[in-house]
C-alpha cells in the first residue's frame, strides 16, 4: 500500500517513518555515547573527595543524584572510582574490574527521557516546516527557525513533565529510606 500524496511529508516520507527514523538515531547515540559520558564523569568524580555529613552530587554518566554521606567514601552503594591516569586507562580499568556493561550504566533512564524527545522533536519539526512551507505557502527564511523553537518548547513541556515525576519519586525514596 503506497501512502497517499497529502501525507507524505517534505522528503516524502510519513510521519511514521520519521518516528521510526528519529528513534532508530537516539537509540544509535545513546548506545554508542554513553560509554564516553561514563568515563568522562568517573575521571571527573575521582577529584574530588567525599566528606561526612554533606551531600554529594552522584553522576553515573547520565543521571544525577543527590546523596547524603554518612560515613565518608565508605557509602554502601557507591563504589569510590580508582585512580585514572586518563581516558583508556579509565576504560581499561572500569571493564577490568566492573565488567564491560558498567560502561552502559544509567542507560536506561537516558533512553526513557531522550528516545521520546528526540522523536517529539524531529517529527514536530518535520512537520511544522512541510506545513508552513506547503499548506500555508509561505517560503520564508524564519520557516526553520518558527519550526525548530516551536518543536523545541513541544518537546521541552514533555521533557519538563517526565523529569517533574522523576523528581517527585527519587525525592520520596529519598525521604523514606
């Protein structure tokens, strides 16, 4: 089944297929750039030392946490990073001694907040700019600047939501551990 002229988008392509396309990308850069995000907070982490008492910021490459040290670098659940001499040494020791999927940690949150705004985002953008171009016939040069801060802000209000429920929860096991 060939679908009809008037829902085919600028390149020619459905709106489906632009979902699919712009998931197929976040998924690709997720899988290959988390590994650097990991290493590069784990050579930033090991500068600075935990006290007991304060709060420390907790990145595991893609997420942040906010904790409260009790007893110093001794937290159960958080392993101190060694002493990286620079980045292959870091990705040598981290699969060394964790194994390689930590270098994937936290990728499963950053896929449920970035999969869907990347998809809300290009296919929004896509669309916005057939539309003004085509069905409102105007061919301005502020089309993809009008398209691109009008799917952005779409695709920001989603974002805003999800990290607000994500707040919400970690904030209420934070309070009932």
């Amino acid at each position: 089944m060939v679908p009809h002229q008037s829902n085919l988008g600028l390149n020619g392509i459905t709106p489906i297929q632009q979902m699919i396309a712009s998931c197929s990308g976040a998924l690709l850069t997720s899988l290959l750039v988390t590994p650097f995000d990991v290493i590069k907070i784990r050579l930033q982490a090991q500068r600075t030392p935990f006290h007991k008492g304060k709060c420390f910021l907790y990145c595991n490459g893609l997420m942040d946490h906010l904790c409260v040290c009790e007893n110093g670098n001794n937290v159960a659940w958080y392993k101190a990073p060694g002493q990286f001499r620079g980045t292959l040494d870091a990705f040598v020791q981290i699969v060394r001694y964790e194994g390689i999927k930590s270098l994937w940690s936290g990728l499963p949150p950053t896929l449920i907040m970035a999969v869907p705004a990347t998809v809300i985002y290009f296919t929004c953008y896509d669309q916005l700019r057939a539309f003004l171009k085509y069905q409102l016939e105007y061919d301005g040069i502020y089309i993809p600047l009008i398209a691109g801060a009008s799917a952005r802000v779409s695709m920001l209000l989603r974002k805003s939501a999800l990290g607000l429920i994500w707040l919400d929860r970690a904030t209420l096991y934070f309070y009932d551990a």
